[in-house]
C-alpha cells in the first residue's frame, strides 16, 4: 500500500490497476482525487449533493496499451470512467458524476508522435496541447488549421470531444473536419481506427470519426489523434 493511500472504496481495482501501469501512475489519496472534482469553472455546490464529484481512483496513462488496459479492466469490475485533458472547457464534462476511475491524460500521454510533412499529417497522443502541436507544426513549416480559443491549455482531445468550433473554423472546418483518424478505446476494451491516416477525406465506408466527435467521453476513450495540416501561409492576417 503507498504511504498516501486513503482508504478506498475498489481495493481490488486498485490492486489490479497497479499491477497493469504501474503503482506511481494510480493515485488514491483524498488530495489527488479532490483536483479532480471540478474544472476551469467551479459548478454549484448543489451538484456535489446530486452527484459524486470526487472520483474514487486517479490513473495516469503512458501509452495506448496502458489506456486499454484500464479500460478493460474498469469494464471487468463495472466501474465507471472519466477522461480528462486539462478541463478548460468549464461546463463539467470532465467531472466524475458516479465517482470510479479518472483518466488524467496529460500526464503520461502528452507527445507528438509524428509530423510528416509529406502526407500533411501530424500524430499526438490525446494530452498534448493544441498550442504544443501548432508550434512543433509551423517550426515545419506546416499550419494546422483550427484551433480553440484556449489552445495554450486545451488538449487535442479535449476539444475534439467537445465538438470544437474555434479560431480558423470559418475558413478551415471545426475540430471534427480536421481529423484524418482517432484511435479510439471502445468500452470493452477493444482499440479501434476511427479512419486513416494516409487517406483523403474522399474515402468510403461508415465514417466512425463523428461518432466519437463531441461526444465527450461517453462512447469511448481518444489515445490517438491524426489531423490534417496544410502548407503555412507566408502571411496571416485576421479577417473578422
């Protein structure tokens, strides 16, 4: 048992969750758990009457395989569970309301994996900032299109979920209209490619990648996010 643990209501998920990622990326004491039970706005005192703000467990995934295994493990014991970016979003979405395991993804899950400047793409993981990326892109040469207003805190998948309309959009599409392919934890556990990362928008099939655009966590959980990016303009002025 870690020095810091409070008593917990899942001591076998604990135990288990330990054994799959590790015991320094699962969190347990009331003081990590609190940070966790509000976002950029504080909700009304009411809701902690309503609902179970404080989630019971804080993980910290460091890969896609380790976001797989707390899901699948969460699944096996019937435990709810909430994805985090960095909440700046201010409406309560990334906020337990049954307790059960928090995903903090911008510890461990916050790198650029990629940028080819051929197929104009670029791979970060679901915790990397939209600034981080826009900046790693433009030093390329290369623009990603949109973004939101909050882009040096809001994470990739944050706001991807969030259906993000944001600077650039009128021009370029929403956050949803910039996705090449989402990597995807379904919530058995099993990993899905919502799309392709070397393909056109042209491509045929079921398009999966809206299904999972705005709908904040509840479908499933981001690990991997390819956007399109296009040749940066030699200027850029604001129109409106």
């Amino acid at each position: 048992m870690d020095a810091n643990d409070d008593k917990n209501a899942y001591p076998q998920l604990v135990a288990r969750l330990r054994d799959a990622i590790g015991q320094e990326n699962v969190k347990t004491s009331m003081m990590e758990r609190v940070l966790y039970s509000h976002d950029l706005a504080p909700l009304p005192k009411e809701t902690q009457i309503a609902f179970k703000n404080i989630p019971d467990i804080v993980v910290r995934p460091r890969s896609s395989e380790d976001a797989v295994k707390i899901v699948r493990i969460c699944a096996e014991e019937g435990v709810p569970i909430t994805p985090r970016g960095s909440s700046t979003w201010g409406l309560g979405g990334s906020i337990p309301v049954y307790g059960g395991v928090l995903i903090d993804f911008t510890g461990g899950m916050n790198k650029i994996l990629d940028i080819d400047p051929v197929g104009l793409t670029v791979t970060a993981q679901p915790g990397c900032t939209w600034k981080q990326v826009y900046e790693a892109c433009m030093e390329k040469g290369l623009l990603l299109c949109s973004y939101p207003s909050s882009f040096p805190s809001a994470t990739l998948a944050g706001w991807i979920s969030t259906g993000g309309i944001g600077v650039g959009s009128y021009k370029y599409g929403s956050a949803g209209q910039n996705i090449r392919n989402l990597e995807v934890v379904m919530p058995d556990g099993t990993l899905v490619n919502t799309g392709f990362e070397k393909v056109l928008d042209n491509q045929s099939g079921y398009n999966l990648t809206w299904l999972i655009v705005g709908a904040e966590g509840t479908l499933g959980v981001i690990s991997k996010v390819t956007l399109k990016l296009v040749p940066a303009p030699e200027v850029m002025k604001p129109l409106a």
